[in-house]
C-alpha cells in the first residue's frame, strides 16, 4: 500500500482521528472510568424564528433536566445549540415556511 501523502499524515490529523476513537469509545459504552466521566451529551434544537428569551431559556432548562434524569449525566455536561430560522430557510417538500403562510393567506382571502 503506497504511503499517504503528506498533509493526510499530519500530527493534527492524528490528533483529530484519536480523538474521535475515544469518543466512539466512550458513546458506546466503554467501562473505563475517565470516559464515563467525559460523556457530554450534544443536543441541537432547530426552531422557527419568533420564541422569547423566556421560553428559550425555559426549554433549556427542561431540555438539561431530562437529559440528566435520563442518562445520568450532570446538569453542567448537558449541551444544547438552539438554532432559529426565518421562514424562507425551512421547507417541507420544496415549499418553504414562508410560501406557505403566503398560499394560506390567499386562500383565506378568496373564501
């Protein structure tokens, strides 16, 4: 088997790939003690633009709770990403939040 050219053999990329195997270690339920003690669950939430502060802080606390009581991490391990969108950046079979508020709003008009 020919050699990997250089930049592929690179100590960062080593680096990376050993840290994903003990990350793939850990996530499948590896008994070692230091890894248990590592696990730090990654939820993303993907809401439409328009929730309060209040009530993004609201489900993050709820979020964090239940993730805790279920696996049985600590509350400070828990990470959760909301990520809002505008209603042109989300679709359902090609036809965006946006377009469809439009094509309701038309048909409330015409009945």
């Amino acid at each position: 088997m020919a050699a990997l050219p250089r930049p592929f053999r690179s100590n960062r990329a080593t680096a990376s790939w050993r840290a994903s195997r003990s990350w793939a270690a850990c996530r499948c339920g590896s008994s070692n003690k230091k890894q248990e003690e590592t696990r730090m669950p990654i939820i993303e939430m993907h809401l439409m633009q328009g929730r309060s502060i209040e009530q993004k802080r609201a489900v993050a606390e709820a979020v964090a709770e239940a993730v805790t009581r279920t696996l049985g991490v600590g509350p400070e391990q828990v990470r959760l990403l909301i990520t809002e969108h505008s209603c042109e950046e989300f679709s359902v079979g090609g036809v965006t939040a946006g377009r469809r508020q439009e094509l309701a709003a038309n048909a409330a008009e015409k009945s």
